[in-house]
C-alpha cells in the first residue's frame, strides 16, 4: 500500500493564504499542521483532509454546508472555525491553534482528572453542546480527543461537524459499518438512524467516567458487541466518580428519552461542582516546538481516507494492543490541539513510525517465542500422561461428577429479572436475602450479593439484597418559618423546594410560610414540598368619592375596601353641610388593609351673629366683633362719639369672616 508522508507539504500555502509551517499529527482521515494566516499574520491549525475524499461528490457537498454551520458557531468552549477550502492536496479547515493539548494526551501521560476537575471541564463542555444543540448543530463524535485546552486550561470541543460528513463519503461507509469513535458512540448508533443531540450528552459522560476513572465503561470484546451492550445497559458511574455519580448515569440511560439534556447535564456538573473545593490546575501536556515528523502513515490496515469507525486502542478493551507494543502500533492519538482521530499517530521521530513491512518483522520475531512455548507446554502434558496416570484418572472422574465452575456474576445494578436471567445462563440459582434502603439503587435494584466475586459451581446459589430505593424521611413542618430556613430544613433532610404564587395574608407577617404541600408525611429525598410564602396584608386603593359625597356613602366605601375611618369637620362653602370634602391618603392612593383614612365633612358656611355694641366706643365696638370673627369696613359719623348702631344691624346673621360699619352719633 502506498504511503503518505505528512512532511512533504510543508511549505505549501493553500487556498493562496494558509502555508504550512509545521506539522502537528497524521490521522487515518487528516493530517494536522500548524499553519500561518499570510493575510491576518497569526498562527493558525490546518487539518488537510485526505486527498481521496476530494473526489467525493457527496463528501464535499456535505463537508461544505457543514462548515457553514460550524462557522457561525459562537461559544467560549467551542474551538473557532475559521475558514475552509479546498486545495490539490485536498479539502481543510482552518481553526484557531491552541497548545494546551487534549484530553486524550492527559490520559495517556497517566493522569486522571479528580471530580472537581471533570466536573468543570465536563460543565463547559455541556455548555457548548446545549449552545450548539439549539443551534441544530450535533457533534456526533465526542471524545477525549476532541477535546483540547488552552495554556490556561480552558476546554474547547474541536471537529463539529465532521464527523457528519464524512458519513457522506463512500469511502468511509462500508456496509454494516458505525460512523463514529466506537468506544463512546450511544447505544442508538447500533440502529443505524440519524442521531440527535442526546448522542453527544451520553458519549460525554462516557468521556468524564473515562477521565476520573481511567477506564471507558461498558466496553464489550467487539464494536458491535460493545453497542449490544449499552443498548440494555445504563451506566454505572465508577466509584473514582464520587459526587459525579448520579449527573453521570442521568447523562448515561441507554435510551435517549430517559438521557437528559446536555443543558440539564451541565446544570447537574455546576451543582456538583458548586459543593467541590476549588480543583487543581489540569496537568497539561503542551505542544512541543522541537518535534517533526519525518516517517508515514502506519497502519497498514486502514484505506487512506477512511476515519478508524472504533477505536481500539489501549484505553479499552476492544482489540487491546500486546504487551510492549509501541505507540505507533496502539494508534495512540497525537498531540494534536485541534482534535483527531483516536487513531492519530503521534508526531515524533522516524524510530516511532516504522513502515509496513516493520510491523510483519515485529510479528514474526513475537510468533517465535509463543511457539517455543507452546512445544514447551505440549511437552509438560506429555509427560503428566505418561508419569501421572493416576492423577489424571481422577481428574477425568471427578470432573465427570463434579458440576462445572464459573466466575461469579456480577449483578449489583440489575433488576431482579435481570439477576435471575444471568444466573440461570450459568445454571445458578438466585435467592434473594433481604431488602434494604438505597440512595444509590432505584427500588428493585441489586445492591449486593454473596458472593461477590470468585468462583460458584452450578447449582449453587447467589444471595442478594435488593434495593428498597432511597429511605422515605419526614416532612418537616414549615408553616411559620421564614422561607430561608424553611428552605435549609427541607434541604438538611434531602427535600427539594418549589416556591408556589405568594398570598396575602391578615395573619401571617410577609415572608413568613403560610402553608406547605404536603405538610406531613413521608417522601423520598429529591422530591418536593410546595411552599407558599405570605406577601403580608393585602395591599388596596383608597375608594373615589364617586357622585354621592355624602358622608354615610363614602364612609360605607371605605369600609367595603377593608380600610378603617376617621371623620373631621370643617366648614365650606362650597361644599353642602353633611358632604365629604376630601379624603386622606386621597382617592386612589395604594395602602395596607386595615389602614386609617381621614374623611373631612362639610360643616356648610360658618355664619355668626352681628353682636350688639349700641353705646361702646369704637375701640370696644371693634373689639367686640373680632371676637366673633368680623371684621369693621368703617366708620360713619364722629369717630370719637359712641357707635349708635351697625349695618348690618346688631343681631343679622353673617358670613363669618365678613365685615361690619360702625355708625356712631
């Protein structure tokens, strides 16, 4: 087969702008290099697509609408397209250059990610998958390849789009096969439909049990065996997940429908991560400046242009490697900061690519020891027959009588349909102990079983403890509390709360619980209690005076309105004695229940009588009525004589206020 060397094209600007400076990593469907924008003068990463996809109709129509839709992606997590094209080599992106590395290359230095850490990580990455989903755009190929850092540490999801349309391409669709990185493709790959956003929220939460355990979890001995597998299997968090556990199976149910979405996933990983302490800077494997590759494409196996369908690499147990094989031979992925194929080959020197025809040497120079032992082996039986007759007839007879061993199944997590269904397989016999309360099993699940581990002869029997599901607790009583700490003894016992529409209440102060529902009882941690909390008195508006002002029909409104009245008098002359003048607060104005409103009533005109000062000087005269609250308009006649009589005369009835003229002699 013919190879290819990511070497030649450096140097080769495509599209006119992008040349290429250095390469990164050689993928079984794209090489990687750094690349320098001669238009903008910034360094950017180039993955240049095989040349055989170039000829594919199909393939391009696809690779160009969904870079479109990649492009108009904006979200801090999600790696920038910049650009795409197509060039004599072949079709390329061209994307923001990070050189913090991947997820992939943590891993295989041997580092792990503590739950803080992928509870972060994992956090922004669900963010980017909700944003993109509501976009309409579906990754469909999520794994710790695809997803890089910065120096800084901040996760960015690399490839949208691809994997779509390279589906597309005839080349990279043989008949029966699964687009996608197998080792964390969702159950529904299996069925060969268009899979929809919950694809991407299962393969990350397989990507986080990976990253803080070590292992990809429900990993079967062959691809399609490992999809058989998830599809009627949730998954079971490792125990390294801590915290994690539950937001990991919720992300894991193998059917979609039960999977929740990537914004509810990412919610769940900011809530675990809320109650974590502040994680450790991620161990980082950089890019490095000094590495260059000089060899070829290895895998003598792989069609030039096809994309690995499952990876099978060290990190599982689909095609596990042979001991001392080289990383070359694992197809362990590059450290390529734009994202690859989880079969990318690393970029290093000549010694770590050997060709084709190394690889048959290797195998042969490893066939020779296992044959050698082998006739070893054969040798030793040989002479068991001959010198240990004995021994073997026994064998041989206690075999025959003996029933046969296997390992102990494991059937914590199962239902008990299901436990049954795994030992009958083995001709065992299930017994179930006893029930107990579990947070961590839903109700009929296995918790634990004895024995647990080891070897079991058929016809023996495998004792389990089946899960009652979380222990119900007493729902506190609330009524009273203030909604802070109703809220911590709801939560002090497991209970969630959901605050219902407020009510006023005559009784209760605001802010305090007027009621809950249910207010006694059990239920089950997690489960609600709706409380209602009082918004105090209620508040209403102050009664207009309407057409009828009299004091009787404006006091009544008032009432009605639940507010209390205070009357005062004045006197008017514009408004009839007995009629409401003005209110206090006025007409309209927002006041408590209960609250006081003044309510002035009309007196009618304030009239007094002319007094009698016949015979008083002036200065008496004028005294006399300012007492009474007139006033003199004058004097006729001699001032300093006695005042004879008054006009009006003495005894009329006048408007207070008025004045008098004083007629002296």
């Amino acid at each position: 087969m013919a190879t290819l060397r990511i070497d030649e094209l450096v140097g080769r600007v495509l599209g006119d702008r992008y040349r290429l400076t250095r390469p990164l990593g050689v993928g079984a469907s794209a090489n990687v290099y750094v690349g320098e924008d001669t238009k903008l003068r910034r360094r950017v990463a180039v993955k240049l697509l095989h040349p055989a996809l170039a000829g594919e109709t199909a393939f391009l129509r696809r690779f160009e609408a969904e870079a479109r839709n990649v492009a108009r992606l904006r979200h801090p997590n999600i790696l920038r397209l910049y650009d795409s094209g197509r060039d004599e080599a072949g079709p390329y992106l061209v994307m923001e250059l990070l050189e913090g590395g991947s997820l992939r290359s943590i891993l295989d230095q041997g580092s792990l990610l503590s739950p803080g850490q992928a509870a972060a990580v994992g956090a922004d990455t669900a963010k980017a998958l909700a944003y993109a989903h509501r976009q309409g755009v579906v990754h469909r190929d999520i794994k710790p390849a695809n997803l890089i850092f910065d120096d800084e540490g901040r996760v960015y999801i690399a490839d949208f789009g691809l994997a779509r349309a390279l589906a597309e391409a005839a080349l990279t669709e043989p008949t029966g096969a699964v687009v996608g990185t197998g080792r964390y493709a969702a159950p529904e790959t299996l069925g060969g439909g268009p899979l929809d956003a919950k694809a991407d929220v299962y393969s990350l939460a397989l990507v986080l049990a990976e990253a803080v355990s070590g292992a990809v979890p429900l990993v079967a001995d062959t691809p399609l065996g490992t999809l058989a597998l998830r599809a009627g299997r949730d998954l079971q968090a490792p125990e390294s997940a801590g915290p994690l556990s539950s937001a990991l199976e919720s992300a894991g149910r193998c059917q979609p429908a039960e999977r929740i979405a990537a914004a509810e996933f990412a919610e769940a990983l900011d809530d675990v991560g809320s109650t974590l302490p502040r994680p450790a800077p991620l161990a980082l494997r950089p890019l490095g400046d000094s590495e260059a590759l000089a060899g070829e494409l290895v895998d003598p196996t792989e069609l030039p242009g096809r994309p690995v369908l499952f990876d099978m690499g060290q990190h599982g147990s689909v095609g596990a490697a042979p001991a001392g094989a080289s990383n070359t031979e694992l197809g362990a992925p590059s450290k390529v900061a734009v994202g690859s194929d989880d079969s990318s080959n690393p970029v290093g020197p000549v010694e770590a690519l050997g060709g084709a025809g190394d690889h048959s040497d290797r195998q042969d120079q490893e066939a020779k020891p296992r044959r050698r032992k082998w006739k070893l082996a054969v040798a030793v039986l040989v002479t068991l027959l001959l010198l240990g007759g004995g021994g073997l007839a026994w064998a041989e007879v206690t075999g025959k009588f003996l029933p046969a061993s296997h390992p102990v199944p494991g059937l914590v997590g199962d239902s008990r349909a299901q436990a049954l269904d795994a030992v009958s397989r083995l001709h065992l016999k299930l017994t179930v102990a006893s029930s107990a309360y579990n947070s961590k099993y839903p109700l009929g699940k296995v918790v634990s079983q004895t024995p647990a581990s080891g070897k079991i002869r058929e016809g023996q029997t495998v004792s389990v403890v089946l899960s009652l599901g979380p222990q119900p607790v007493k729902v506190p009583v609330v009524k009273g509390d203030t909604e802070q700490a109703a809220e911590q003894a709801l939560q002090a016992l497991g209970l969630a709360y959901t605050l219902a529409p407020g009510a006023t209440s005559m009784t209760v102060p605001a802010g305090e619980v007027i009621s809950a529902s249910p207010s006694s009882g059990t239920l089950l941690p997690g489960q609600s209690v709706a409380i209602v909390v009082s918004q105090g008195k209620p508040k209403v508006s102050v009664p207009s005076l309407g057409s009828n002002t009299s004091f009787a029909a404006v006091s009544a409104a008032v009432d009605a309105a639940g507010l209390s009245v205070s009357q005062i008098n004045d006197y008017s002359t514009t408004v009839p004695k007995g009629d409401v003048i003005s209110l206090n607060p006025s007409p309209g104005t927002t006041i408590t229940v209960g609250d006081k409103v003044t309510v002035d009533v009309s007196l009618g005109p304030h009239d007094v009588a002319v007094p009698q000062v016949a015979g008083d000087s002036v200065g008496a005269a004028v005294q006399a009525l300012s007492a009474v609250g007139l006033g003199v308009a004058g004097t006729n006649g001699n001032p300093i004589n006695s005042v004879t009589s008054t006009v009006p005369v003495a005894g009329s009835e006048v408007l207070y206020g008025s004045s008098v003229t004083l007629v002296t002699g």
